[in-house]
C-alpha cells in the first residue's frame, strides 16, 4: 500500500493504482471517455486531467496536469480533482470534441444515455465556441451493426474491444491527423469484412456512433397489421437485462413485468425462449451422444450463439465440421412455431410474424442466414434487442415499472432453469450434463449443479466420469478466448469432447444487444456476473430444473417431432455452415 | 492527408510475390516487424495495393485493418504505383505562397486524376510533396525527377504536352 493525499484528505491506496482507482477507492468520480476498465486506458481523450504534485527527494515537487486513467500514484503523491485549472481544461476539451461532433442529440438513439452528452451538461459546456472544418464522414448502414461517423469522438473503446477482447480487429484508426476516422481496411463497409457482428463494439461506445439496425417499426407494423399473427419470444437474459431501461439496478429480474409489457405491445403471443433452450438441450446432447458412439467428429462444439458461428466460419473454418448442427435457440422456435404450431392451429406459417427478443446484434444477421427457413418461409422475421424492446415500450407509453407480473402464453410458456441459465457462459454447457448425465446413466440426477463450468472465467475446464464414461469438457466466452481455446485444442494441448462457445465475454447477459451501461458503471460492477445472477437464482428456485423434464418439450416430441434426432427432427430444427475464411 | 484508395489493376508477378513470402519469412516472431515488412514490400511491388497487404495479413496473422491502419498513417507508403509520368507537386510553404496550390489542381483538373492517385491507364500519377528544398525555384514541381521552377498555371499545358 502507498499513502497519497486526494483533495486534502489522506488514503491509503494500493500499490500500482492509477490516479482514477485511488479516486474510485476514495469515492471520487473523475469523468472519463476514452477509459473502459481493462480495455482501453490510453489517456487520449484528456478529460481526466487532474493536477498532481509528487515528491521530489523529501519535499513536493511541482504542481502537473496529467490525465488520471493512466498516471500512477507514488508515495506521498497529493492530488487534486477538482481545481478552476481542471474544470477549466476539461471544458475547453469538451468543447474542442463538440467542434467535430454532429450534435443532432435530439433524435439520437443514445441521447440521455451518452457519456459525451451528460459530461456536457455537467460542465455547463451547451455548444463549441470552436467552429470549423468538420470531418467529412458517412453512414455505414449495410450491416446491423451501423456506424456513424459524425458522431464519433476518436475515443478507440470500440477498437480496442475488437481488437483486444474479441481478438478480431475488424475496425481501427484510418489516416492521420483531421482527416483521422474510424473505419475498416480500404474504408470497406462493416458487411464486407471478417465482422461478426457481435455488437461489443456498440456497447464499449461513449456516443452514438455505433448502433443496431432499428427494426422496431417493422415490428409495430406487424402488430397493428389483423391479416398477421404477430408472435415473441424472449432469450433467457432479456429478463436480467431489460430492468435497466427503466431505471432499475443491474441484475434486477423482471421476467413478469416483461411479459406484461409485450402483452400491452399487442402481440399475439408472447412465449418463452428458456423452451426452445431446452429443445436444443435435448437434440444438441443427443447429437453429442451420437458423435460419441459413432465416432463422429469430436469435439462437438455449441452453436447457439451466431457471433460465435460467423467467428468459426471466417476465423477457423477447419473447425465447421465440430459445430453441432443444432439451430440456435432462437431459430428452433421459429422453426417450431411455424411448422408444428402453424399446422396445428391451421394457419398459413406466411402469415405469421415470429419475433425474438434477445441481447444480441448478431441474431440479426443469424435470421437471414440460408437454411434457417423450416416452412419455407423464414424461421425468425426480425430479432430485436433488449435494448430495442425497452425502446418500443418506451414509445408506446406503457409504465413499466407500475406493471402487474404476468405469464407467458401457452403452449410455449414453460422453460425449465437448464433453460434459463443458457444465457450465462457455461449455462448451455451445464444444460447439456443435466441432459447427458442421466441419459447415460440411465436414473434420475440427485444434484443437478455442474458449477466447475460457472463463472465469468474466459475459460474453463472440466471433466465428469458418467458411469463407465469421461466426458472432458470446456468452455469459452468472447472470440478472443475461443481463438485460445482452439489454438489449444489443434495443437492437441487439450482433450475434450464438447465445448460451449459464447462470443461475447460472459456470455449473452453481456451481449451486444445489451442495455448500454456507462464506463462509470462498469469500472465498478461486472455486468457479466450480476446479471448472470439473476439467471442462476430462477434456476436455483425452480422445481423443473433438467430440460429432458420440461413436458412443453416432451409434447413437442410426441405430438411432431418423434424422438430427439429423428428425420424431421433434422429437417426442421438442425441447419449447415459455410466455410467462409478470411478475406 | 487521406489517403485516396488504389485505382489501379494489380499486375503482381509470382516473383515478386515469391520474394515478399521471403520478407515475411526473414521477420517472422520478429517484434515490430510490420513496418520493414511494409517497406521491403513497398520496394518490391512499388506500392501497397489490397492484394499485397492481404497477403501480408494471411502470413504473420495481423489483421488487414491494422495494417491498412498503419499504411494509411504513414505519407510514405502508398496505396497507388507511380505513373508512367509521376508528377509530384510542391506544397511546401515557399511553393505554396507562390501558388502551386492552383497550379496542382489545374494539373489535377486537366489529366482528370484526383492528387495522391494514378490515372487507371497507370499513364500519371500526382502527388503532392512537402518541400522538396528548391525553395528559390518556387513553385516548382517534378515528373520523373525532371524539375520544373518558377512555373504558372499557364505553363501546366507546355509541361504535359511533352509527356503524351
């Protein structure tokens, strides 16, 4: 521990800190924008200036500026965060950034939810008094992933979370100087890269720069439209998430207040995704039995997660073949409800419109991926985020907060805790042993907690014996540490038969569909476990805990399916990859 | 500067490529390696075009938009292979003054070539060069090395015409 002296008062802080965790330690907020904890620390933005004097042999040297995300605290170091000097300097910075800065707040999708914006307002910074050349700029809207330029202030979260977390570095600085953007190889449009479209980037970003394709009106459209039956489903960790865009805490479930909202949205149903998680439990450990026993291509790795799947197909196409060929959660309940459902109900699966409501931006792109279209028609029409369903209740005037819990319909309400955890890193993969474990033993689990594979680790190992058999498991979350754990496996440094790979970090709780929570907020929390949190807590309090048990599935098998794996089984709710390489 | 995107054909040769996989080889495990790689490659090919720096980003595992990144962000690494006839235009403060701004655009406007490309014929390129210390000649600028000083916007004609 060093002793430093922060506005007066002293502290005791540890050794290594920067100047900005010793004023976190001591409770003071310094505004940051380029800083994103353990991301991205390269004091460029310069609005954490601070004035520091250190001391030079026994007495203290000279009075400097230096920004407090990077600058190491020394013994007997004094600090002050808050001068006329600072105030000053961090509105002059403010205002320079405003300079090349598009401030067309009013319809910005991050207004009120912008760490430019609510920096302004505090420092009273209301327009620039600097005004010039702007950056020349346009609008990269072929993807779901959109970037805007003109709102860009340069801060590089988004590049070093490419770049460093998700290892894929589909987006950096281009040119020098003014003429500086940030942007692909030869200014390519985001579609015509390696992108996975896992949207980390959106979230990392301080501004409204970088948002998802809006799909919402289509949505509303569909709804108000009587020719169609306009039906939603929500993924496991929509729940744990959408509190925050009505002002609760991080880690607040609010699965009743949710179902109550979409309800008043007008759908016609409202469904539970956790179901369509314990279907693919059921065909993707089925299917890994299969590879076990046959001698199928081993390891069988997931494939809910589509970032992931883009990642494999671009990044390590070797690796195609150990892909299940399960759809995604999300893909098998379109597929359910448009040719099980749509038959029993004697409807034209044309005129239904299947919407998911998930954290996720790749889930955009996985919906109009070839063979994802059971009944000709495709599987999902639109996949909209968490942050796009708050949007929409938003809009519609429904108060949230005030709601009385409801359910979700029959017959897709039901979703068992194997289900709901799929939304953690490790979920799907505990699912799956649930599944595994009894089916291979042949009698009921007495503990159903596989917690070697929990945690927000970005990668772990296990190893269960089942009987007479080892099953060597691992799992991994973000693309960054996926690549490791491939690495791993082709040099023949790891012996496993199944791996779980989520793309973003922590898994979907931390998708890139997610409420966007500032870096103040995430220096302090992580997101990936709290919200994880709340996903373990239902399956801890729930009575149906093994997917095999959910009898939502088993009337799915009996009334269409036949049993786990069959021919139309395979039909309908399994699909292909496509080898795609690199460039 | 922004950096104007290639607009030239790639005419690569097996050769060349072969000896830029040797580059590649020679720096390989080095750290900072890309920056002689870019240079040894800028040597062998003339220029830095899409198929180059793809076959840079395969071998030593870069991705393709940090090495564009740094290719954008340097002056001397170029994008385009110089013309036929490579006119560079003196922008330093002295030519600057005496009017080689007009004199780059008319040249510009007249090959129907936007400054820091090639035409796509590969006939000219224009370039625009910090001072080049023939400050007393100002303004001044080259094709292929030939200097040409104290020149005006009506002269531009005279100096293309001699290089058709």
């Amino acid at each position: 521990m060093i002793n430093v002296k922060i506005n007066g008062k002293e502290y005791s802080v540890a050794k290594g800190s920067t100047v900005l965790e010793a004023a976190k330690a001591a409770h003071i907020d310094i505004p940051t924008l380029c800083y994103l904890k353990d991301i991205n620390e390269i004091g460029a933005c310069r609005l954490c200036l601070v004035e520091v004097a250190e001391m030079r042999g026994p007495a203290l040297g000279p009075w400097r500026m230096v920004t407090a995300c990077v600058y190491p605290c020394t013994e007997g170091m004094e600090i002050k965060t808050n001068t006329p000097k600072i105030t000053a300097s961090r509105k002059m910075n403010l205002e320079l950034l405003l300079s090349n800065h598009n401030q067309d707040c009013l319809s910005c999708v991050r207004s009120t939810n912008c760490e430019l914006q609510t920096l302004c307002r505090e420092y009273g910074v209301t327009s620039s008094k600097f005004r010039g050349e702007v950056t020349e700029s346009r609008i990269d809207d072929r993807s779901p992933i959109i970037r805007d330029n003109s709102k860009c202030i340069l801060c590089r979260r988004c590049v070093a979370t490419c770049a460093k977390v998700q290892e894929i570095g589909v987006i950096g600085a281009n040119n020098r100087g003014f003429d500086t953007y940030v942007g692909s190889s030869f200014g390519m449009d985001l579609a015509d890269t390696s992108c996975i479209n896992c949207g980390q980037c959106i979230v990392a970003c301080p501004v409204g720069a970088l948002y998802e394709r809006d799909d919402t009106d289509k949505v509303l459209e569909a709804i108000a439209d009587p020719t169609k039956h306009t039906v939603i489903c929500t993924a496991p960790s929509v729940r744990a998430q959408i509190g925050e865009c009505f002002g609760y805490e991080p880690g607040t479930d609010c699965e009743g207040k949710m179902v109550a909202a979409l309800k008043a949205l007008g759908f016609d149903g409202v469904y539970d995704m956790n179901l369509t998680a314990d279907l693919t439990i059921v065909e993707e450990a089925t299917e890994l039995m299969g590879r076990i026993q046959n001698n199928g291509t081993l390891p069988m790795i997931t494939s809910c997660s589509p970032g992931w799947i883009k990642y494999c197909e671009h990044y390590f196409p070797e690796f195609t073949e150990n892909l299940s060929t399960c759809k995604s959660p999300q893909q098998m309940f379109g597929a359910v409800v448009k040719t099980y459902y749509a038959q029993k109900m004697g409807w034209d699966p044309k005129d239904i419109v299947m919407v998911s409501a998930i954290p996720c931006t790749a889930k955009k792109f996985e919906v109009g991926r070839p063979d994802q279209s059971a009944a000709g028609v495709p599987d999902v029409d639109f996949a909209i985020t968490t942050r796009e369903v708050g949007r929409m209740i938003h809009k519609a005037g429904i108060n949230f907060r005030a709601l009385e819990d409801a359910q979700f319909d029959e017959p897709f309400g039901i979703g068992s805790g194997a289900g709901a955890i799929f939304g953690a890193t490790g979920g799907v993969m505990e699912a799956a042993l649930r599944y595994a474990a009894e089916a291979i033993l042949g009698k009921k689990l007495e503990k159903v907690d596989f917690t070697e594979v929990r945690g927000v680790e970005g990668i772990k190992t296990a190893s269960y014996k089942l009987g007479d058999l080892t099953v060597n498991v691992a799992v991994a979350s973000s693309t960054g540490m996926a690549k490791k754990l491939l690495n791993m496996v082709k040099a023949g440094e790891l012996d496993v038969q199944f791996i779980e790979i989520m793309g973003c970090p922590g898994g979907c709780v931390n998708g890139g569909g997610q409420p966007i929570q500032p870096a103040s907020v995430r220096m302090n929390m992580d997101l990936r476990a709290v919200r994880a949190a709340v996903l373990y807590n239902d399956d801890a309090n729930e009575t149906l805990r093994k997917s095999q048990d959910n009898l939502a599935v088993q009337k799915l098998y009996d009334e269409f399916f036949g049993e786990p794996n069959s021919h139309k089984a395979h039909e309908i709710l399994h699909t292909s990859y496509i080898k795609r390489g690199l460039y | 500067m922004k950096k104007k995107l290639t607009t030239v054909a790639f005419q690569g040769t097996k050769e060349q490529e072969e000896k830029l996989l040797a580059v590649i080889e020679k720096h390989a495990g080095q750290r900072g390696a890309m920056m002689p790689i870019l240079q040894e490659a800028q040597e062998i090919y003339g220029y830095l075009p899409i198929e180059v720096q793809t076959i840079i980003a395969e071998k030593t595992g870069v991705s393709m938009e940090e090495i564009f990144g740094i290719i954008s962000f340097y002056a001397q690494f170029k994008l385009n292979p110089d013309g036929q006839y490579a006119i560079a235009v003196c922008l330093g403060t002295a030519c600057y003054v005496k009017g080689s701004g007009d004199i780059i655009e008319a040249i510009s406007q007249k090959l129907n070539v936007p400054v820091g490309s090639t035409s796509p014929d590969g006939k000219y390129s224009i370039e625009a060069t910090r001072c080049i210390g023939a400050c007393g000649l100002a303004p001044v600028l080259t094709v292929n090395g030939e200097v040409y000083g104290k020149i005006t916007v009506d002269d531009v004609d005279t100096i293309l015409a001699k290089y058709q």
